[in-house]
C-alpha cells in the first residue's frame, strides 16, 4: 500500500468540502456577533451579515463546479475509499440539493433568534454533506458508519436548530434516538456479516458472502438500519414528528438530500456486496416497498398540516426510489439517481413555498392557510402546483419521467413478483395524486374567508424557486440530464 | 360563456388540454403517446373544479382518479411491450413489424392496456367518471371532452391492445365484446331516466363510444370503418348537443328538463338546432350518425358465428332506446307550454352562436348526406392494419 498525498486529488469533493467548511468557519469566527444576544419579539430585521449567505452559495457553486466533471474510477487509500462517474455524479446532485437549501436558507436565517447562529447552520449542513459523501464512496464498512454517523450527528443539531421552539427541539431528540439505534442495530449487523465473510471490504463480503442464516439476519439488520435513514416502512416511525418539529428548510433538506444519499448507497451495497442474497433481498425489498407506498400514501390523506403531509408523501417517494433496485441493473443505478435528482427539485420547490407561506403565516404550516392563495399569490400557486404534479408523476413535468425510468428498471428482470409490485405501485400514484390534489383544490377552489394576504417574496427565495421550477419544467424533456446519468454507469 | 374572473387561467388549460389531445393522435411511440394521455387528463382536474357546475369537485376528483387509475394500468401493459418484444424501441410501427410478443404473454398484457384505454372510452364497469364528468365541466371541456378526448380511448384500444396484441385481441375479445355490448345498451336505458340535459348527453354518450370500442372488436375492415366514422361522427354530434345544453343553460339557468318547456316559441334557432342533434344522434339517415352506426352493424354482422351476431343484433337494440330517450327529451322542452312565464323575455341565439352550430350541423348533415369521401380514406388506411391483425392470427392458427 503505497500512501501519499497524490491520493487527495481523487477526493475532489470532500476536499473542496473541507476547505468550504474551513473557509466559513473562518469568516464566521472573525466576524461574529460580538455584541450580547437579545432576544425580541421582532420577526424580521436587518441580517447583520447580509453578505454571508451569497459567499456560501458562491463557494458552494464553486464546489459544484469544479466536481460537476466525471470523474474516473480509482480507489485509493487502500481501497477503503472508491470513486467512479456514478459517484462523482451523485455526489454532484447532493451538493446540488445543498445549494438550494442554502439559497433559500437566507430568510430563515435573517430571522433575530436564528441570525446569530448563521454560520452554524452551513457548517453543519457542510458537514453533514461530507458525511454523505464519504458514505456515497465507501468500499469499507467501517468507513461507510463514520460517514454515516457522521452526517446523522450533525443533522440531529440541525433539526433541533429552533431550540426555542418546543417542537424542534423534541424533534431532535427523537430523530437523535432512533439514528443511534438504527446505528446499533446496523452495525450488530455488521459483525454478522463479517462473521462470515472474514472482512468489510464491500468486494471481499461480495466475494466471501454466501447465504446462510447468519449473513442473511446481517443482511436484514443492516438493512433495517439504513431503512431508517431512508424512512421506509416499518421504519418510518420519527418521520413525521421530525418532519414537522424541525425548521422547513432542514426538513427539506432531510427529505432529499440526506434520503437522496442514503437511497443510493444502500442501492449499490444490495447490488454489489448482498449480490449472493438477492433471491432473499428482492423479496424482502418488495415487501418493504409495497408497505412504504401504500402506508405513507394512506397516511398522507388524513394530514391536515402540511410538514407531516409531506413527510408521509417523502415516505412514499422513497418507495418508489427503491423500487429502481428490484431491477438488480445498471440501469436501476441510473433510474434512482435520476429519480432522486428529480426529488430534489421538485420536493425543494415544495418546502420552499411552504417555508415562504410560514413566514407569513406566523409558523403555521396548516393547510388552511392555503385555502384560496391562487387569488392573492397566483405566482406562488402556480409554481406549488408544478411542484406537486411533478411529484405526483403528471406530464410534462420531469416526476413523470423518473416514475416511468424507475419502473422501467424494476420491470428489467421481468419476474412475476416484479410486475405485481410495480402494479401496486401504480395503483398507488392514483392515491398520491388523489392527496396531491386536495392541496391544488385547496389553492384554487377552496374559498377562505380570509386569505393569505398578496406578499412578494424575497430575492433568495425567487431564485431557489426559479432554480426547482426549472428543474421540474426540463429534467424531463431535456434528454440530457438523463443521459448524463446514464453516461456515467 | 360565462367564466369567472380566472378567464387567462382558464384558456391556458383549455389549451393544454388540447395540447394533449392533438399530441395523442399523431404520436407513433407508446411512450409519447401515454405521455400525452396524461398531458390531456390533468387540466380536466382544474377545468372542471374550477370552471365547472354542480357538484364539480366531487366529479373532477372522480374523474381524474379513475382516468389515472387507467393510465396506471397502461404503463405496466407499455412496459410489458416494450420487454417483451425484445427490441430496444417504442415505435408502434416497428413494435408492429416486429411482432413477436408470446401469446401467453399477450393473453396477460391485452386486459391491461384495453382496460386503460377503455376507462377514456367508457367501457362499461369504468365509465362513471363520463355522467359526473361531463355534467359539471363548463361547456367548451364538454363538448371538447365528449367530442374528442373519448375518442382517445378508442383509438389507443385498437392501436395499441389490437394492433400490438392481435392473437390476445382475437383470444379474448369475446369478454369486452360482452362488456362493451353493456356499455351501449346499459348507456341508453340509463339515458332514458335521467332528468338533467347533461346527464341525458353523457350517458347517450357511454353508449355511443362503447359502440366504438365495440365495433372495432369485431376486427373486420367494415365495423373498424364504421368505428371511425361513429368517432368522427359521435365527436361532431356531441360538441353540437353540449353546446346547444350550455347555451340554453346560459338562458334558462336550468337543465332539469321538468323545469323546461315550449322552448321552441322562444328561441327557435336553438330549438331546431337541437332537434337536428337530436335526430343525428338516434340515426336518422342524411346524418352522420346513420352512417356509422349502419357500417358498423353491416361490419359487425360479416362475423358468421352466433356469438358475434347476437352480440350485434342485442347492441341493434340501441338504435330504439335512443330515439325513445332523444324524442321524449325533445317533446318535453321545445314543445308544449311555456314551462315558466319568465322564459318568454329569453333572446333566441346571438351572431357568433349561430356560427358556431351552423359550422357543427354543416358538419354532421354533410358527411351524412356525402359520406364516402370520408369513408374512403378512413377504409384505405384501415385496410393493411386489418389485414396485418387477421393475416397473424392465421398463421397462429395454423
């Protein structure tokens, strides 16, 4: 094992990530508040620091831009670490998702009780990104766990980050609660697995792994693990509690971001390491899916309050996001990165409203308040609409376009099993469109007695919610994107 | 017409909604074609919920929930081509060529893409949506609905499940010959009983398009013509019958037909309008309905087993139940007493409504009165398709 320094330049990404982390740092040590915090009743005010956020995101393009190329397969300190254009790839779409939460982050953040802590906020976030990273690129087990335990850490802070407000912080405490214990339950996993094959390399286990009760009871407790990560049922239980407690733009950024992340490593370990157990996987997979849809979907229909209506409609998405596995292809690989890529935008776009419409809304997330906007805020609306029919699957938005890949891919193997999991997965995109729809009703054709009144957003929220419409609106058509995903396999 | 404040909104779905349609119809790639499908079926959602009458909230859900409940049932049938097929392409025409989809398979995958079409055609069990859909859209998503968008339906049937699965077509349309034989029947008598003008239509309509889906199940050259033509027709003749509803809508403020009467002193340029709808939709010869509905019988009948012929002969039985239901709703609104004093200050039809009936009835008496030119190029085109669907059974059979 020959080490030097040339090994960092195959680790683009988590190094300009740390020098992003190190740089706000700095800034926010020199030029922190020195005065003593007050706290007011007052909802907005002069951000002290109004040029903070545009250099994150500037620094955070930076970094988008300098990896967004391909970069090509190595693995370097001994193995432990893998690259490849997929994860290049990957990692390019999470740092995307990162960027529009920092865009549209600012509001939030200028707020008095929150102001104060900005640089907090991007150092974790960054953090908990590198984290994800790490895991996206593991070839090791252990590394895997520090990367994910490295971006759930963080995010338990952030999720608490309103710490005035009761329901953050008791979300934090239950999302803290049960990453531990999926992490427990993970790595009891784990030593089932390397009982058997003898070593955490992810080629090794592949290659050593063979089906026998013990790795198979590895395998489901390894899965129950990250299935808590991904929130899929049976493990969706702090979903919704976590979703509405913590501030909108985290949970936005939980619901794609940290999903994304998640979804895609457990795809390529079940792919590549459980590649022995997939006659077992594949049923337990198809299961789990089958639930996570129509749960989540059924749930959906009773919220009233929009967070935990979205978190049970994030349930759902990442039920489909799995369903691109049961293919066991490359193609699913490029079906679920497209498909979480289009999540981003559109699920963004959706906090992004939702986090403008609090603001005026005194923190009420309720759907009443959307009774009626079309006639005060079309614009906002309008975009809202977009938004949720790409996440309900209409055409021409791009959630059409990854629904019809993923089932594609699921579909590749062609076994019966297959074909009747998808069938209830499309039986479930009625029901999803069904609670998708009552909040479009509640926009356009509800009346209200007294309506949101006409507001102009800000700048930073125009320009995240440009960003997703775009998204949503081209991803689709534009042939493009996809085959940039596809070019990477 | 009266729109509500929202009227750019309004045109902005309107024109989506034929976006979709228009981009239906000329795709040749099944995924395309879904594509559009959906395209066309969520501005209904908003046109109706917003736009509409009655209770429209209720019928916009209903309908979009089962139209996308078909579209559900389709990607799994396109997928299951696609695969299937073994090529790496969607293109029907090449899928076509291809043809090498086993049999079993196409026995599994021809229910799920008939099904999902025939929702937008309102085949029987699934055509609830049509009734509520219809009666609460404002006029204009009506007359495009009826006119157009059910004939998405019957197109994608024989495009996709007929002409892509020929030997499932051939092995199982005895049951959705069955279901569509109901369809016509079933649509007329409901018709029958119903009170609002609207309703009256929309069932009218449920039997007329499972006369489409129904003729083209019998797979011969005539029938599949007559379906043709039944869609161009019934299109027509639609349009004409929801525009005359809304327009005395607009004037009378009621569809109940127990409120209406004598309308035929007060505006006599609708009245007549309506009749000739009317005698258009129950068969009169010199009108498109005819037409069609005679090819289809006369194509249907070519089939030489008892089945096929008794299905015909029961579906014949339509022809009667229309021109029961269409004479009784005539005879009770144009004619008679002037139901309510304050219709007689009603203004007959203004210049721009005049245009517009007078283009449909232009529409429907000329291609009753000259059909071949229609027909013609309908049969030739038809003619290799049919030719492709009977020649492949055949040497399955053999």
């Amino acid at each position: 094992m020959n080490l030097d320094y040339s090994q960092f330049f195959h680790m683009m990404p988590e190094v300009t990530l740390m020098a992003l982390l190190v740089i706000v740092f700095i800034v926010d040590f020199v030029t922190a508040h020195k005065a003593p915090i007050v706290l007011t009743d007052e909802k907005t005010g002069p951000s002290p620091r109004p040029w903070f956020n545009p250099l994150v995101c500037i620094f955070m393009l930076a970094h988008i831009l300098v990896n967004i190329c391909p970069t090509e397969s190595a693995s370097v300190f001994g193995e432990m670490y893998v690259t490849s254009p997929m994860i290049g790839v990957v990692k390019t779409i999470l740092a995307f998702g990162t960027l529009i939460v920092f865009i549209q982050a600012r509001t939030w953040l200028s707020r008095p009780d929150s102001t104060f802590k900005e640089g907090e906020f991007y150092m974790l976030i960054i953090s908990t990104l590198l984290g994800m990273n790490m895991m996206v690129s593991a070839n090791h087990f252990l590394l895997f766990f520090l990367g994910l335990e490295m971006a759930s850490v963080p995010m338990a802070c952030l999720v608490a980050f309103d710490k005035y407000r009761h329901n953050s912080a008791e979300a934090g405490a239950k999302f803290i609660l049960t990453a531990t214990f999926s992490s427990g339950v993970m790595l009891y996993g784990l030593t089932f697995i390397y009982a058997d094959a003898g070593s955490l390399y992810f080629n090794e286990v592949a290659k050593n792994l063979s089906a026998t009760p013990m790795t198979l009871m590895g395998m489901v407790f390894f899965f129950s693990g990250l299935g808590f990560k991904i929130s899929l049922v049976p493990f969706h239980f702090w979903t919704a509690d976590t979703y509405q407690g913590a501030p909108t733009t985290i949970t936005g950024y939980l619901s794609v971001v940290s999903k994304g992340a998640a979804a895609f490593t457990l795809c390529t370990i079940l792919m590549h390491v459980f590649g022995a157990l997939m006659q077992q996987w594949q049923y337990l997979l198809g299961i789990v899916i089958v639930l996570s849809i129509t749960i989540a979907n059924l749930f959906a229909i009773r919220q009233t309050e929009l967070k935990r209506f979205m978190a049970f409609s994030s349930i759902s998405q990442a039920g489909y996001i799995m369903l691109a596995v049961m293919g066991n292809s490359g193609m699913g690989v490029t079906a679920l990165t497209y498909y979480i890529l289009v999540y981003v935008v559109a699920n963004m776009s959706v906090f992004t409203i939702i986090s403008a419409i609090e603001e005026r809304n005194n923190g009420v997330t309720d759907m009443d308040a959307y009774n009626g906007l079309y006639s005060t805020n079309p614009k906002l609306a309008f975009l809202m609409t977009l938004a949720l029919f790409s996440l309900g699957g209409i055409p021409p938005f791009a959630g059409m376009f990854s629904k019809f890949f993923v089932f594609m891919a699921a579909l590749e193997q062609g076994s019966a099993w297959a074909y009747l999991i998808v069938f209830i997965a499309l039986i479930n995109t009625v029901i999803s469109l069904y609670y998708y729809l009552l909040i479009v009703k509640a926009m356009y054709i509800n009346k209200s007695e007294n309506p949101l009144p006409a507001f102009k957003s800000d700048c930073n929220t125009r320009l995240a919610l440009a960003i997703c419409t775009l998204g949503v609106a081209l991803f689709g058509v534009c042939s493009y994107v996809y085959d940039w995903i596809f070019a990477a396999l | 017409m009266q729109l509500k404040p929202l009227t750019k909104e309004y045109f902005l779905w309107f024109t989506l909604l034929s976006i979709g349609v228009y981009g239906f119809f000329i795709s040749i790639d099944l995924f395309t074609m879904f594509m559009f499908y959906e395209v066309a079926l969520i501005p209904m959602y908003l046109l109706i919920g917003v736009w509409g009458s009655g209770k429209k909230e209720y019928s916009a859900m209903k309908l979009t929930l089962m139209l996308m409940g078909g579209s559900a049932l389709l990607i799994i049938g396109i997928i299951g081509i696609y695969f299937f097929s073994g090529g790496t392409t969607m293109n029907i025409l090449e899928l076509q060529a291809l043809h090498n989809i086993p049999e079993s398979v196409q026995k599994v995958l021809f229910p799920f893409v008939f099904i999902g079409f025939g929702v937008l055609g309102a085949l029987f069990p699934f055509h609830t949506w049509s009734p509520d859909g219809h009666a609460s859209a404002p006029t204009a998503v009506s007359m495009l609905h009826a006119g157009v968008l059910m004939k998405l339906g019957g197109y994608g049937c024989f495009r996709i499940a007929i002409v892509l699965l020929p030997e499932a077509a051939h092995q199982l349309s005895w049951i959705f010959i069955i279901l569509t034989t109901i369809s016509v029947v079933y649509g007329a008598f409901s018709a029958c009983v119903q009170t609002d003008l609207k309703y009256i239509n929309a069932y009218s309509s449920v039997s007329h398009c499972g006369l489409v889906l129904f003729a083209l199940l019998m797979m011969t050259q005539t029938s599949c013509t007559g379906a043709v033509l039944q869609m161009l027709s019934h299109g027509l003749m639609t349009a004409l019958f929801f525009a005359l509803i809304g327009m005395i809508y607009g004037r009378t403020h009621t569809r109940d037909i127990r409120q209406l009467g004598g309308l035929m002193k007060i505006m006599p340029f609708l009245s007549v309008g309506y009749v000739i709808a009317g005698l258009a939709n129950l068969g009169l010869p010199g009108f498109s309905g005819f037409v069609a509905e005679m090819t289809i019988f006369v194509g249907s009948f070519q089939n030489n087993d008892v089945f096929h012929r008794s299905a015909t002969i029961i579906a014949c039985t339509a022809i009667v139940i229309t021109a029961v239901y269409i004479l009784r709703v005539v005879g009770k609104i144009l004619y008679g007493k002037v139901a309510d004093p304050h219709f007689e200050e009603l203004t007959d039809a203004t210049w721009d409504e005049r245009f517009a009936v007078g283009c449909l009835i232009f529409c429907v008496a000329g291609l009753g009165i000259a059909p071949l030119w229609a027909s013609n190029i309908i049969s030739d085109t038809l003619g290799p398709i049919i030719e492709h669907i009977n020649n492949v059974t055949a040497i399955a059979s053999l």
